[in-house]
C-alpha cells in the first residue's frame, strides 16, 4: 500500500513538472514569435525548444489589397417580374462600364431593363457613398437574378374548373468593381 501511494505521489510530481516545463517552454515560444516577427529566424529556435504549431503564412498588404477587392452590391427582393425576363437584359450589360450598361438599359425595350436601371443607379450610388469609389472606373462585375415566391392565383375555367395563375417574383443583385 505504501509503495502504491509513493508511486502516485512520484507520477503526481513529474506530471506537474511537465506541465510547467511545458508552460514555460510555450512562454518562451511567444515570446520568440514577438520578439522576432521582422526575423524569419525564429522558427528555427522555437522547433529547438518545443515543435512548433504550423501556422499559415501571414498576408502581407498586397495579398490583403488582393483578396479583399472592394466592391459596391445593390439587390432588389421580391420584384414583380419574373427572373427570367430580368436575365435576358442583365446578359446585355455583365461586365461592362455602367454609364454604357444605363445606355444599353435606356434603349432596351424589355419588362427587365425598368427594374434594372432603379437597381444599376441603386449600387452606383451606393459604390460612390459607401466605399468611396470612382464613378468612371466602376463596371459591372456581377450580375444574377434568381426566383422568389411564386404568387399563386386562380381563375375561372370551362365547366367550372379553374386554372392556376402564378404570379412571378425575382431577386436580383447586382455587383460593381472599380477597374484598374
């Protein structure tokens, strides 16, 4: 019973002491990654010490610039049109400039281009007020419209039947990027 209780105590000793070697040593990795971040040197003292965490390489401000591109979205929920006269017109104007997107809008003769120009102006605006962006740079970088809720209505038919009208909706977005 003796040796047992001696035994417990030994391996209750030891594991604090490799805790605390651990925590230190942990402290001491910190540290180095602080103390040396213009070095790239400190990876090879803290993989001495105690094996490193790998970590991913950190973004520079170029990368930053580079994954996080500024942009400027508008979206209308719930429009009373149906998406697929809205994707007829939105393919005329993907990727172009926006004052020749509004031109092309202007004299397009489809139910789209109405809700489009409302939207187009929407995210200009938006581009300009919010993010502070360049009116003349600004193109069209994205543009979908995908299905909302279907209105369902009916309507009288022959020999007292009825067919089912459906109403269609739309949610389109649009989204403008500065060119270079």
């Amino acid at each position: 019973m003796a040796d047992e209780k001696e035994k417990k105590v030994e391996t209750k000793k030891t594991t604090t002491k490799a805790a605390a070697a651990k925590k230190t040593t942990t402290k001491k990795v910190e540290e180095n990654k602080t103390t040396n971040k213009e070095n790239k040197t400190s990876t090879e003292k803290t993989t001495t010490k105690a094996p490193a965490k790998k970590t991913e390489p950190k973004k520079t401000a170029a990368n930053k610039n580079d994954i996080e591109e500024v942009k400027a979205t508008a979206t209308v929920k719930y429009a009373r049109i149906s998406s697929r006269k809205v994707k007829i017109v939105a393919d005329l104007i993907r990727g172009k400039n926006v004052d020749e997107a509004l031109a092309i809008l202007q004299f397009t003769q489809k139910a789209g281009s109405e809700v489009l120009v409302k939207l187009l102006n929407s995210a200009i605006a938006n581009a300009e007020n919010n993010n502070q962006m360049t009116h003349s740079k600004l193109y069209v970088a994205e543009i979908y419209s995908n299905q909302g809720p279907t209105l369902k209505r009916i309507r009288p038919a022959a020999k007292g039947s009825a067919v089912r009208i459906r109403k269609r909706t739309s949610h389109t977005t649009i989204v403008l990027k500065e060119r270079d």
